[in-house]
C-alpha cells in the first residue's frame, strides 16, 4: 500500500455489484480523507447507493477489496461497519416512532441489564446542543418532523462513536430552513474530525458544502476533484455524459399543428399531495417534445394523467381538439393516443399469453356478440410479431419474455394503431443497447409519419438524441421549453436540480 | 447459516402434481388421528378411498354428494379467477334455497316445466341480490369483500333460522322445516333406487357454461385480467369496477342455484342444515381444483368420495364419521400451504449475512 493510501480513512478498491442483468457498480474506486465532506455525484442509477450501502454492510460485493484506516477489512453486515466506526443515514428511516429520542440512539447499544436512561439522556443532550443537532432526548419520535428525525438518525451514528458518516440524499426530504441547520452540523462535525460522505445529484449544494467531490455515471466513476476547481456546469457535464450518437434524428418536415396540449394540468399523488402544479404543453404533429427531469418531479403522473389512470384535479388536456380532461383509459384510446407507459408490468398482464396482450385493448374487434375469435387474435399477433421482430410465440405467457421483447409488444400494440399522439415514458428503461436503438428508431419512424410523440425521460442522452424540442419538469411545473438546438448536457442539468 | 425461502416460481410442469401432493401430505397427515382412533391408517384410506368406488350404491351417492359442491365449486372458482374474494357462497346458498322453497310451496297444480324453471331463476336471483352488496361495498367503499361475505353468511343462517321457527314452521310436526314444496317441482331421479337427480346434470352444465365463459368470452377474459392484474387491466381499457361487479353477481347466482337444486333435488323443503357448510366446501373444492373448471369437477367428485367413505369406514372399522371432515379441513390447509408454496424455493444457505 503506497503512503496516498495510507492517509486515507477509507479506501475501497475495484468494487464490483451486480442484480440480475444489471450491474450497479463497475470496479469502482472510492477514497475518502479523515475529515473531509466528499460528494458523490450522479444521476438516479448511477450506483452511488449502492457503492455506499457496501461500505455500510447492507449489500455484499461481488469483488473488490475495502480498507478502513490502512487495513484490509471484511464488512459483511451493518453491524461490522458500525464496529470500524462507519455509520449510515439512508433515506428510509430506522426509527421506532413510540420511543423517545434517547431509547432510540442507545437502542441496540445498552449494555448490562439496567438501563440508565437518565444518564443516556444527558450524554444525548451534549451531543446535541455540541452538533447543532437540536433536538429533545425525551420527545417521541412519532412527534418529530422528518427533519427532526433526521437529526435523531446522525445522533444515532455519532453516539457509536462514528468517523465516517454517510448520508443518502439527505436534502431530498428536507425545507430549505432544515437544509441550512444540516449544512452547519456537517461543517461542525468536519472540524471534530468526522468525514461526511454526501450522496446527492443536487448540484448546487455539492458546490456549497463538500471538500472534494467524486462523479459517477453508468456504474463507474467518472471523476474525483476537488471541489472548488469544478463549476457547475463542468460537474453537471460529467453527471450526464456526452450525447452519444446512434440512430439519426432526420430533420424535421415542416411546421405541424397542435396535437396534444395540456393546459395548466393539476394532480394529486396517492396521498392526496399535489405533484403536477399547474403543468402546460403542446406537442404538433411530427414532433418529439422531451421531457427532462430527475426522478420525482412530477413526470409519473404527468403520464398517468394522460394515459387516463389518474384523475387531475384542475386544467384541461385536449388531443386534436378533443377534450381528453379525465376521460378513462378507452376513451383516451379512442381519441387516438397511443401509451407507452413507464413500469411495463402495470400495462401488460404477465400470467397472460402475448397474443391476449396484443389485443386487449380493442378487444371488441377480437370479438363478436361478446364470443372471441381466438383465429384473428391468433393471426393479429402472429403478424405483430413478425413486423416487431418479437422472439415469442402468440401463446407465450409474458412473464416469459425478456425486458425488450415484453417492451417490443406494448410498442407493436400501441404502434400499429397509426396513434396520432404518443406518450412514452421511460421508454428504453433496463433495455440493453440493441433494443434501445430499435426503441428509438420506431419512435423516429412515429415521428416521421406525423405522429405528436411526448417523452418522458431520466435519461437526458435519449431526450437530446431524439428530442425536437427540451421540456425541463422540475417540482411539478414546466419550468423551461427550448428547441433542441439550444438544449446540452450542462444546461439542462442545472434545470433538473432547479437552477434557473 | 440457515434455511432461506426464496421467491420463484415452480416449473409449469409441476402445477398439475401440486393437488396431487396435497391429497398425499393430506393422509400423511391424518394418519396420526387415524391411528390414535384406533385404526391401520391403510385399511382406513382403502374404505375411503377404493370401497366406495366398488359399490353402485355408493357410487351414485358420491355424484349426489358432489352435485351441490359442483356448483358452489365453479361459483367461488370463477369469483376468485376475476379477483372477488367470495367467501360468502355458503350465505347465497342459502338464500337460493330460501327464495327455491318459498316459490316451490306456491307451485301446487302448476307443470313441472313451469314450476323448475321458476324456482331455478328464483334460486339464482336470490344468490345474487346476496351478493350484491358486499361487490357494491367493495367497488364504491373499498371494503375488503372477505369480511363482508363472510358475515352475511351468517346473516343469511339467521335468517333461514327466523323463518323455519317463525311463519314457516312446519304446520303439522312442529319442527322448524318448512312445508314441502309442490310435486311439481322436485327434480325426477335420473336413476331408479337412489337419490341421484336431475340438478347432477344442471350442475355439469353450469360448470360447462362457466368454463366457456372464461375462455370464449371478451367477459372471461377481461376478468381475467382483472383478476390477475387489476391495474394493468385498468391501463388497457377494462372497466374494472363493473367487471368486478358481473364476477361478484355471476358467482353468487351460480351460489344461489345450488341451493335451490339442493331443494328441489334432495330435501323438497327448506331445513336449517340444508347446506351444512357447502358453501364453504366449495371454496375448498375451488382451492383444491386449482380454479379450473376441469379441476373443480375432479376436486367436487373427490371431496363427495371422502364424504361417502367417512360413513364406509366408520362402519367397517368403527371410528368416528368426523373423521372425514378432519381429513377435509387438512386438505384445505395443505392445499393452500402448498399452493402459497409453489411460488417459493427452499435453499439452505451457509455462512454470511442475512
């Protein structure tokens, strides 16, 4: 080991992870000082997560070494982590909520059999007020804030006597007041000594708060700098990659008409929270209009209103001039919108055959007098099959089918109908690169025979491939439309993180 | 180090055996209480199992016994199929039967091709208005039809109770049966010398029809698909909630009319134990026959030979007729067990976390 490593608390070497067909991490290399703030930057599915969840003992590499302090060591669950003196703060909390603050810290930590919770309460409250961490020992945690108990979970960490802190996204969940109080804790505990690991894909705060900063994309790190020497827009480049160029974009023929225009469109999530504020678009006839934006601003029920499996509860959506405003799934249909949705198991039925998928959805040309004709559902997906170059058979299941083919039958399914207005939403999600481009390339040829296509993408090098023009959703609103021609990695990577 | 269940699924191959399975674990099982009854656990399983199939007699008491079980069968198979957790067959039953009897009665002088056909549609009506309610709870509440099923059932015997010793107590034995119904009305015998009767080939009919509609039909499959998967079904276009409610309505109908053939077939009037727990079997037999019509009529035929040769054995060696409804019950038990089990895999796993 060379005397650079040796200065370094923690140092983890060629890590590899992978689930099923995906692999997270790609020998990764990861070093963090004793008493720095390192930022680990990248976009949903980068495997930053997962990187650190390793290092914490929750998931078990697949090869790679770590050493913690000069030593080689072997982290096979949490509780070796917490040991070296590793702690992590995920972004679901571990928390009992009836207990108070302090038998939540010493939970697990108690030793002998009298609890001394007086004096556990004390040794929380002087941590507490030394951190910035205000917080009551006595309080229950089902009384807290989310903020709060997120000050209870760093308590936790630190109270086992931690170096290394890691927090996953611990902005996501936060006000901006709270956002501020953490930042002061974190420079805080940087002067006892302690280093932050700071997971987050918000680039501004990287900026703000972290010493050095180390960028990952696709599984592998891009880059580690200091912190300082980068500018946003240099980090935001590396976040997301150069465009890469396969299927080629034909230009545009012509200035269509409006086809598909949302117009101040307000919805609720499960929980009755709104998540679309006031959204507003046109798409015209050959042409694809991006929508770009990080994971959670609005994007799936953006889809899900459109497809017509979630009510909005303001505004109007029009396709060709017909009023679509909640109207159901059929009715939508038979205005002529054409649905890609983003998780493929909620439009398909996995214990059904490929022919019976094929056909659901206008199942009453497959019938007559309410009796089907299995013969013309038969030869309908003997005929898609052909024309999609889908490797199944009509009487497949499709839980059977590999990702692209199951995605190949909801294309066909929706394609062949001649839509006049498409809504895609993470459409080449888990595909490998061959069934990506066949992906685009039917898109395009959607595009070129006038169809409005809207899509909806995380993966920013599929909206500049085949965008005409960029859409950014951030919080539930549009906040910037441009022509493709002005749309670049760094541009938009500052929008999706809500830099104007 | 340790056992570890982990999620996959069974080969295709292997789902035909589970039932298979389940009857052999079964009497596993249940060898212990037959031995602690004082019996050779083989000798019984030959009086249960092979000496009824030996005698006519016994034979065409098996196709009785599994007449009504056919129907309460293929009524809860096809509302699980499209995802209505009817465990309220037993309820609509009874009030098939209820509403059979109190149109047999009014039936004196009429035909028989009058009087059957009334009280049929009378039967079928009745199970569906009972299932009514909890399918219309279920669609604008969202309440869980597992409960709201399973407590009409009892509101149903409650009911039948009131009448039987209210207005429709016998009026010459006292008992607390109804009168009979018009001659009319019963159903003939399809074989001289025993009990075996038109609504056997009413019931294979019904299953008949049922399967027809779950394979022919835009109905069959788009409840299907609701049973199966409810948001994909949504997704492409299926009225879910209106599917739901057809499922719900079919199902205690087809509920109903088992308990208006078990009128018209076998009793000629309304008594308290004119179910005795069909309702409920017929989720066994549903469970068992792995929700097809073909494996409901093996599982009905089944469930109606242990219910002959729980008397068959007792009777040869002398151990109690309860014995039967034991064996039942652990034949639902282990048929669920190992239906819930195909979807898993037990590996033994060594060293490291976990």
């Amino acid at each position: 080991m060379t005397d650079a490593n040796e200065a370094m608390l923690v140092c983890m070497r060629g890590i590899w992870k992978q689930f099923g067909p995906v692999i997270a991490n790609q020998g990764v290399d990861f070093d963090l000082k004793p008493g720095e703030i390192h930022a680990l930057l990248g976009e949903n599915g980068a495997g930053k997560s997962t990187l650190m969840r390793i290092l914490y003992g929750l998931y078990r590499a697949d090869a790679g070494s770590i050493a913690v302090g000069g030593a080689e060591v072997a982290i096979h669950s949490p509780r070796d982590a917490i040991a070296l003196g590793i702690g992590m703060v995920t972004q679901h909390f571990a928390l009992v909520p009836p207990l108070s603050v302090a038998e939540n810290i010493i939970l697990g930590q108690e030793r002998g059999l009298r609890l001394d919770l007086r004096t556990a309460e004390g040794k929380v409250a002087s941590a507490a007020k030394r951190f910035g961490l205000s917080v009551d020992p006595r309080a229950r945690v089902r009384d807290l804030s989310v903020g709060q108990r997120q000050r209870v979970e760093i308590l936790k960490v630190l109270h086992r006597n931690a170096r290394v802190l890691i927090l996953d996204e611990p902005t996501a969940v936060l006000t901006p007041q709270e956002i501020e109080q953490l930042f002061e804790t974190l420079l805080r505990l940087k002067t006892e000594g302690v280093s932050v690991v700071f997971i987050s894909h918000k680039l501004h705060e990287v900026m703000r708060i972290t010493d050095r900063v180390t960028v990952m994309r696709a599984g592998k790190v891009v880059g580690t700098t200091a912190t300082h020497q980068m500018s946003p827009s240099e980090l935001a480049r590396m976040m997301v990659g150069q465009t890469i160029v396969g299927v080629s974009k034909p230009p545009r023929t012509g200035q269509g008409s409006v086809v598909l225009k949302l117009e101040d469109v307000w919805a609720n999530d499960d929980k009755g929270v709104p998540i679309l504020k006031g959204v507003s678009l046109e798409v015209n006839t050959g042409e694809i209009l991006g929508i770009a934006g990080v994971a959670g601003n609005g994007q799936t029920a953006l889809s899900e209103v459109l497809e017509g499996t979630r009510p909005s509860t303001r505004g109007r959506m029009w396709v060709c001039g017909k009023d679509i405003t909640n109207a159901s799934p059929d009715q939508v249909m038979q205005a002529g919108v054409g649905r890609v949705p983003e998780d493929r198991h909620e439009s398909v039925i996995d214990e059904m055959t490929v022919a019976e998928n094929m056909a659901i959805e206008h199942i009453d040309e497959f019938s007559r007098f309410g009796l089907l004709r299995h013969a013309q559902i038969r030869q309908h997906a003997e005929r898609l099959i052909a024309e999609y170059q889908i490797k199944a058979r009509p009487n497949d299941r499709v839980r059977t089918l590999s990702g692209g083919n199951m995605q190949k039958v909801i294309l066909a399914r929706v394609l062949e109908r001649n839509p006049r207005a498409i809504v895609v939403s993470q459409p080449t999600r888990g595909l490998d690169i061959s069934a990506t481009e066949y992906v685009h390339g039917k898109l395009l040829e959607q595009r070129q025979k006038g169809a409005a296509v809207l899509l909806i993408s995380e993966d920013l090098d599929e909206i500049l491939k085949l965008a005409d023009r960029v859409a950014v959703i951030y919080n539930g609103k549009i906040i910037s439309v441009m022509p493709a021609e002005e749309a670049n990695p760094e541009r938009l990577g500052l929008l999706m993180a809500g830099v104007h | 180090m340790g056992l570890k269940l982990e999620r996959q699924a069974a080969p295709v191959w292997v789902q035909p055996l589970l039932p298979v399975l389940a009857i052999v674990l079964t009497f596993g099982l249940t060898s212990v209480f037959v031995l602690l009854a004082g019996a050779n656990p083989l000798r019984a399983y030959y009086h249960f199992l092979l000496e009824p199939l030996s005698s006519r007699v016994s034979l065409l008491e098996m196709l009785v016994k599994a007449t009504p079980l056919l129907l309460t069968g293929i009524a809860v198979a096809f509302a699980f199929r499209g995802g209505f957790w009817n465990i309220g067959a037993e309820g609509q039953f009874l009030a098939g039967a209820t509403a059979a009897t109190a149109i047999g009665m009014s039936m004196h002088g009429m035909p028989a091709l009058v009087a059957v056909p009334l009280m049929a549609l009378g039967g079928f009506v009745a199970g569906m208005a009972w299932a009514f309610v909890p399918a219309v709870m279920k669609v604008e509440l969202h309440a869980d039809e597992v409960v709201t099923t399973l407590l009409l059932n009892t509101v149903a015997l409650l009911c039948v109770s009131a009448l039987l010793n209210g207005p429709w107590r016998d009026p010459i034995s006292q008992w607390p049966q109804s009168p009979e119904i018009a001659s009319t009305a019963i159903l003939p015998k399809l074989v001289p010398r025993s009990r075996l009767h038109l609504g056997f080939l009413f019931a294979v009919f019904v299953v008949l029809v049922v399967g027809f509609i779950l394979t022919q039909t835009t109905l069959g499959l788009r409840m299907r698909a609701v049973g199966l998967e409810p948001k994909a079904a949504r997704f492409a276009g299926v009225r879910v909630e209106r599917t739901l409610l057809v499922t719900a309505l079919v199902s205690g109908g087809v509920a109903g009319f088992a308990g208006m053939v078990e009128v018209a077939g076998i009793h000629y009037r309304l008594i308290e134990a004119i179910s005795g727990g069909h309702g409920y079997t017929g989720i066994l037999v549903a469970t068992l026959g792995n929700l097809s019509p073909l494996g409901v009529v093996l599982s009905a035929l089944f469930v109606g030979l242990i219910d002959i040769g729980s008397q068959t054995v007792s009777r040869a060696l002398g151990v109690p007729v309860y014995l039967g409804d034991v064996i039942q019950a652990t034949l639902l038990l282990v048929t669920l067990a190992v239906l819930l089990l195909q979807n898993y895999r037990l590996s033994w796993r060594r060293g490291g976390a976990l």
